[in-house]
C-alpha cells in the first residue's frame, strides 16, 4: 500500500521512537502526564494515518492542522496536553496558544537568567 503522506509531509517522524514515561525534571506525575498527553497526539496522527491509507487519501500535517479540519480526537489530545502543560507550570492566563507559548518562553528565560 502506497503511503498516503507526501515526501517530507509525514504525521509522524518515523525516527523518533514513542515517547518513554519517566526521565523528566517535572514531578513524577505531572511528568507523565504530559508524556501520555504527548503521546495521545502522536497515536492520533497515527490514527488518521491508518485512515487516510484505507480511504486512499494524502494526509499532510499541513492538512491535519488546517483550520476546520483537525480530526477530533487530534483536538481532544491537544486539549489535554494544554491543561497538562498549563497545570505542570501553573498557567492560569489565557487559553490561546499564543499566550500560553509567552508564558512558557519567559519561564525558560527566567530559567537561563538563574
């Protein structure tokens, strides 16, 4: 069966192992949530993937990820990883994207500063 990904267009970086639980500097349980949140995402790609391959369409990240066409259970693993993400570091801002990677990036530059 030919794959349904363009060269290079790939959901899944087929070098990359899944993830492993532990080996993280977050508490042991925050950690893993993010890494099962995390990995939720990639067994959605790999989902969509299987999908595609029987419907004999192309996927694309590009298509995964363009507006109105996210697959749900994508959206649904994306939005546990947020609130993962968000009670790990302890966001409480504004639920965009935009807003949560500013806060994530002053972390890391108040981590560099010390």
């Amino acid at each position: 069966m030919q794959s349904p990904f363009t060269e290079g267009e790939d959901c899944l970086n087929h070098d990359n192992p899944p993830l492993k639980k532990g080996g993280s500097n977050l508490k042991v349980i925050k950690g893993d949530l993010i890494e099962t949140a995390a990995q939720a995402i990639l067994d959605a790609r790999v989902a969509e993937q299987q999908r595609c391959a029987v419907n004999e369409q192309r996927c694309s990240l590009a298509t995964l990820y363009a507006p109105g066409n996210m697959p749900a259970e994508l959206r649904k693993a994306h939005a546990q990883l947020d609130k993962a993400v968000d009670a790990a570091y302890g966001y409480k801002g504004e639920k965009d994207d935009a807003a949560r990677v500013a806060f994530l990036f002053e972390r890391y530059q108040a981590l560099l500063a010390k």
